[in-house]
C-alpha cells in the first residue's frame, strides 16, 4: 500500500475500489440478455479489513446484477488493514454494460 509521496488515505480507497473492479463478473444471464445497469452497495470493514457488513442501496433494475453487485463485495474480501484514520464504510456504484466486457 503507498505511504511515501501520496495520500495514503485516499490510496486505500483507491486500492478497496480497484479490488472491487477485479472481483466484478458480468453474470451469463445478464450478459444474453444484454441487461446493463448500475446498483449501489454500501459495505464496512473492521479494523482488520474484514467485511462487516454489506447492503444494497440502490437496485440496478435487474434482480442478477443486484445479486452479483453484492457477491462481488464479498468475493473481494478479506480487504488489506485499512491504515489509522482511513475511511472503513464505503458505498460503490457498480456498472455492468456490455460495451467494455464487463
């Protein structure tokens, strides 16, 4: 995690948003039916990193991009220890569209 010549507070958000982006799988039902769509998770994590809680806060209108918007949260957990002061409750807008694969 950077800590010389940055914020390290903003690069943990960064690297949380970034882990997020990699566990995110565009589901096959959603996908054949080129569903596209954008929910809001909100998500807390515990001093160790570990997920605490997670929620929808915004459907995307399609019940698997829901789902998956959820399930990623989890499969991007256990998140590295958030540094001293860093933010630990985020909410996430997550877009799946078909344009970029997601």
């Amino acid at each position: 995690m950077p800590t010389e010549g940055g914020d390290e507070l903003l690069s943990y958000k960064e690297i949380v948003f970034g882990l997020l982006e990699r566990a995110k799988q565009y589901p096959q039902s959603a996908r054949e039916r080129g569903a596209h769509g954008s929910a809001v998770v909100s998500f807390t994590l515990n001093d160790a990193g570990d997920l605490t809680n997670v929620s929808l806060l915004q459907s995307s209108g399609e019940t698997d991009l829901d789902i998956e918007s959820l399930a990623l949260v989890s499969r991007a957990a256990p998140f590295p220890r958030p540094p001293l002061g860093a933010q630990r409750s985020f909410a996430a807008e997550i877009t799946f569209g078909l344009e970029r694969n997601d």
